[in-house]
C-alpha cells in the first residue's frame, strides 16, 4: 500500500516543489491543500482547506482518511509578532487534532523552520548555526509550533521532524519570500532599462558568507526524514551544502542574463522598484509572458532584507549527514539556474 501524503501551503515554494517531487517518485498518493486555488496542475488530488477553522479537516474525513504523513506548510502573515504566533500556531494545531481523528493511520508530520529559528531576522546570529543553539527570546512561531508538536505527540503512534532551510531557491508564484524570482526579474529589468545589475546592497554584505537551500532538494528531505523513524522527533538543518558570497554568484547572474554587472551601490529595491510596474506590463505584452502584476511576482523588501545582511549567515548540516541523507553537495548557482530556466519555460520572464 502506497502512503498518502497530505501536503499543505500547495502554492507556497515549499509546497510546490514537494508535490511535483512526490507525484514523480510514484511511491506516494499525494493530496495538496491551499486556502485559496492552486496557480499550477499535477497528477494529484487538489482540496481547498482553511486550517484556520478548527472544522475544516472534519468536514472533509472522507477525503482525508488514509492520510498517513503530513508535510506542513502552511503560514499566514500577520502585523505582529504575537498575532503571527498564534495564529500559525493555530493552523497547526486545528490540521494535527484533526488529522488525529480521521486519519487512523497517520504516522508522522515534517514541517518547516528556518533561520528565524536562530534569529536570522533579527540581524547576527552565531554561525555556523547548529540545531543544539539555544533559543532567541519569543515570541516565535517556529518554537511555539514545535513545543506543541512535542506535548500532542506523546504516547501517540504518531511522530514529528522539523526541517530548517536557508532561503529556499525554488518556482513559485505569488510567494512573498522568493529569492530565485527576484533576482531573475531584477536582472530582466535591468537588461530592458540598458543598466547595469548591482548588487543593491553594501560591500560588506557582498562579502559575507552565506547558503541556500534548493527547494527539490529540500522535497527530497521532506521524503528522507518523514520516512526514517530515527529522523523522529528531531531537528535538521538542510542546505545545498556549499557556502558562497554573493560576490561570487552575481557575475554569473549577469552571464546568465546577458546583462552587465558592475561595482556594489547600496539602494534600496523596494524605492526604487515603485515606479516599475508599467515597465513590467509593457513587457509582458512585449514578451508574450503570463499576465502576473510585479507585486504578485516579487516582494522587493525581502530583497532588501537579504541584500543588507552584513553577517555572515551559514548552517551546519552534519547532523542530517550523520543520519544518511548525503545529497547535500549541490553548487549553489544550478540551482539558480534551473530556476531562472523553469521561469523562461513558464513565460514568466523573458526568454
């Protein structure tokens, strides 16, 4: 009997990938939720939820029944900190009780952390970042997930692994946190416009250290650690394994886009970016791309966010290497190269 995976946040980057990975595999019945409509198509039963009501997983136990893994993804922002750990945490807690009761067979839930987990937002950490760190002060709705995940799971058949990836390069549409698109159609910009493409930040966050996380990469992990009773109970971190300064990537950026790249100047995307939408309209009727607004591409703060870190920001991934998963060897620019190629094959930017 094949599992039957229940994927959830299906238009999230995290996802996304996951669903394309384990419908390819063959090995999974694969069952995708979102809030609202999915913005692609798969081999793989689509179910419109809202885990924010406490009802939603009841309503559909008929659907849901033979759930044996959970792979969480969902979030929703919110103004604060406190609303947005009650509120994720809330999503989390009304889709395990649920599950709980319907699905008999249910087995394990993988879900997502991050750098927040170590305070990446806000600002230095101590790196290489390990699992074993101590907590930052909360709130968090990365702690407050895992605290309840650890008390709902005592002396259930049932078990958790948490996952933490580093900037997740991967498609996606409509996802605020996508470094990949970003970039892709800043450098588009830039070429149309007959400009240079800067590093938009200081020189000294052009010279730190950091690391991403390729999101097939990180589906495979999701598979690995959900599937692995030693993996229970535990907490990764998952990366491409390489550590690279953005010195070094973003003159492949401009070869890659036939775009020029000159010396650092620190401006901000999010000021400069406001005006670009009737650029970017008047390119998608040049290009024949996919009629999707600027903003519903690209969310330039987070550029800014990454683009100014002015410390290195790196984890140590040799706890999943101890444990057997051994694919994270991957060179950091394929991965933003395969990404920037899934969005020239999809229309999104110019070929």
């Amino acid at each position: 009997m094949k599992n039957t995976a229940l994927i959830t946040g299906g238009n999230g980057i995290v996802g996304r990938n996951l669903a394309t990975y384990l419908e390819a595999t063959g090995n999974w019945n694969v069952i995708v939720t979102s809030h609202s409509k999915l913005s692609y198509k798969g081999e793989f039963e689509f179910l419109q939820l809202d885990l924010s009501d406490p009802g939603s997983i009841e309503a559909q136990k008929e659907r849901l029944k033979n759930v044996t893994h959970v792979f969480f993804g969902a979030y929703v922002e919110k103004q604060t900190l406190a609303e947005q750990t009650t509120a994720n945490t809330q999503l989390l807690e009304n889709l395990v009780m649920g599950i709980e009761k319907v699905a008999p067979n249910f087995k394990h839930i993988t879900f997502i952390q991050g750098g927040k987990a170590y305070g990446a937002h806000l600002g230095k950490y101590k790196t290489p970042a390990k699992e074993t760190d101590a907590r930052h002060f909360p709130p968090n709705f990365y702690y407050s997930q895992e605290d309840f995940l650890r008390q709902q799971s005592k002396e259930k058949q049932w078990n958790w692994t948490a996952l933490r990836p580093d900037i997740i390069i991967g498609i996606a549409i409509g996802n605020p946190m996508n470094l990949g698109t970003l970039i892709a159609i800043y450098a588009s910009l830039c070429k149309e416009l007959n400009v240079p493409m800067r590093f938009p930040g200081p020189e000294r966050a052009y010279e730190v250290l950091v690391n991403v996380t390729d999101a097939e990469l990180l589906a495979k992990g999701m598979e690995y650690v959900s599937i692995n009773e030693s993996a229970n109970g535990e907490i990764f971190n998952l990366t491409n394994g390489d550590i690279f300064r953005w010195k070094e990537l973003w003159p492949k950026f401009g070869e890659y886009f036939g775009v020029a790249v000159e010396e650092p100047q620190t401006f901000s995307l999010a000021t400069y970016m406001a005006d670009k939408n009737k650029l970017w309209n008047e390119m998608v009727q040049k290009y024949q791309l996919e009629e999707h607004s600027l903003d519903h591409l690209v969310k330039w703060p987070f550029g800014d966010f990454i683009f100014n870190n002015v410390h290195d920001a790196f984890f140590d991934v040799n706890k999943l290497r101890r444990l057997g998963f051994q694919d994270m060897q991957l060179d950091s620019f394929t991965s933003f190269k395969r990404v920037f190629d899934q969005l020239k094959a999809h229309r999104i930017i110019p070929s």
